[in-house]
C-alpha cells in the first residue's frame, strides 16, 4: 500500500456529515481503506477516522486540509490531518523501574511502531544508561529535587525542543510532573501505573492488596494531566490471581500487564487512532 492520508473528526452530531466526508474523498479520487465512527448520544457529538490512499488523488498533500476547510467548518469540526509518512519522535523518561523501558527499547527496534522514531530516553537515575545505549539511543541523565524541579523541567523541555520529539512516554517515571510541563506536551504524555480492585494507592501497593486477598490485578494507560493519574484513559486490562500467588507472583504479573498496557496505548497514538474528548478517548478500530 502506498501513502495514505487520515483525518481524525469531532463534531455536533448532525445529518450528512459521512456523505460530506466519503463525498469529498471518493470525488477527488481517493480510496477509502478504513473507516470508523462513534456517537456519544448523551453529548450528541459525532467522531470519525477515515483513512484514504493519496494514489491518483487530486488535491496535493499540502492543498488537502486547505480543500477540506469549508467542510470543517459547515459541520462546526475539530480535525486533524495525518499522512502515513509522517513519523512521530518519541522520548521515553524512566526512574529505577525496567520493564517497561525493556519492552518499548524491544519494539522500537523491532518496528512494531512504524509510525515512531525513539529520539532519546531520560532519566533521574544512572541505572539505565548501559542498556539504553546499547540500543544505539541517547541517554540523558537529569537528577531532579524538589528544589531543582522547575529548573531541570526546562531543561528537559529544552532538549525535547531542540530534539523535535512530539511524544513523551512515562514507563514508571516516578516524577510527578508539574502543569507547566504538562501543558507544553498536551494529550502528548502517555503514563501507566497498576490498577488494583479495591484501589490501594502509596507505597507497596502489591503488598496492600496481597493483604487484602484480592482476585484481579490490572494496568491503566492514560494521557497526563494537571490531575494525578485522572487523565483520559486510554488502554486497561486486568489479570486474575488467587490466594495461591505470592507477593512476588503479584509484582510478576502486574508488570508483565503494565508493559504490555503501555505497548497498546503507544501504538494506538502513533497510529493516530486516538480523539481525547471529556477527559475521554475513543479508540478506532
């Protein structure tokens, strides 16, 4: 398959807006291969991703969103445009915690992500720069304290900047980054962390729920905001356990679930399968 173009649309839901959009693409000579669409009922609100082949079609790449404005703007939309050339810069911030460093460095180098390119991981510790290395990508090594926060957050924006990385990826970072942060990478944070039923928050959550006899364990993917882990969520699963798993048993699955949690919901992004709306996702198929 050659170059394709994407549009990712969010709108009041009203009559004609497919034939509007398929009318567009079909009419200029496009292809449509993927097409998937949600309405929220309760907010009347309309969301769609289209994908079609750039081959034969009639409108240059760099006309398109300039040609499908008029239509954007009848339906009142919010849209991006996406071509299946374009490759998205990733960088990977880490603490002492691996397994999920381990996974994405694995994926990356195996190009389970064509949409990404790793540009660099960063890290408040020293423990990874080997590894890091080996794959042939830039470590970057910012010890931060309370202090020095605000500081070392710039300079990390700084080389973020400079580096043209368009996501960062949280794989247990274990910084709490501060809204001026946030706000430079909007709905551009993707962070994971252990979900457990009943919730246990703070230190040694496995020990917690081990105490509790809980039966399910599970993982949330979500985009960073202001708010502690109350970002949209976009990826969860869960795995069961029995009072015949350890402590150990529990850490063992749990992150094996983040890591594989964490994969979904980079890839999904890079994919441009993803419209945030409400502190909420839709995830196309």
């Amino acid at each position: 398959m050659g170059k394709t173009a994407t549009l990712l649309i969010s709108c009041p839901d009203t009559k004609g807006i497919v034939a509007e959009i398929t009318g567009f693409i079909a009419g200029n000579g496009g292809n449509i291969i993927h097409a998937d669409q949600h309405i929220d009922f309760q907010k009347k609100t309309f969301f769609m991703r289209i994908e079609w082949e750039l081959q034969g079609f009639k409108i240059p790449d760099s006309e398109i969103g300039r040609a499908f404005s008029p239509i954007a703007e009848k339906f009142k939309m919010d849209w991006e445009l996406h071509f299946s050339d374009e490759v998205k810069r990733v960088a990977i911030f880490v603490s002492k915690h691996d397994h999920c460093l381990y996974e994405l460095l694995y994926r990356f180098k195996a190009g389970d992500f064509p949409g990404g390119e790793l540009a660099l991981v960063i890290s408040n510790h020293l423990d990874h720069k080997g590894l890091v290395e080996s794959f042939g990508i830039p470590f970057y090594h910012f010890p931060i304290t309370k202090e020095t926060k605000r500081e070392v957050e710039e300079k990390e924006v700084e080389l973020l900047q400079r580096e043209g990385v368009d996501l960062i990826v949280l794989a247990r970072y274990m910084q709490i980054l501060s809204d001026w942060f946030v706000n430079q990478y909007r709905n551009r944070i993707i962070n994971i962390h252990h979900s457990f039923l009943p919730a246990f928050v703070g230190a040694k959550p496995y020990h917690r729920a081990y105490e509790r006899g809980v039966k399910i364990i599970g993982a949330t993917s979500h985009y960073v905001t202001e708010e502690l882990d109350q970002g949209p969520i976009i990826e969860q699963d869960v795995v069961r356990v029995s009072h015949r798993d350890s402590v150990e048993d529990m850490i063992k699955k749990g992150r094996d679930l983040e890591k594989l949690v964490l994969a979904r919901a980079v890839k999904w992004h890079l994919e441009n399968k993803i419209l945030v709306y409400d502190n909420k996702t839709v995830i196309f198929d």
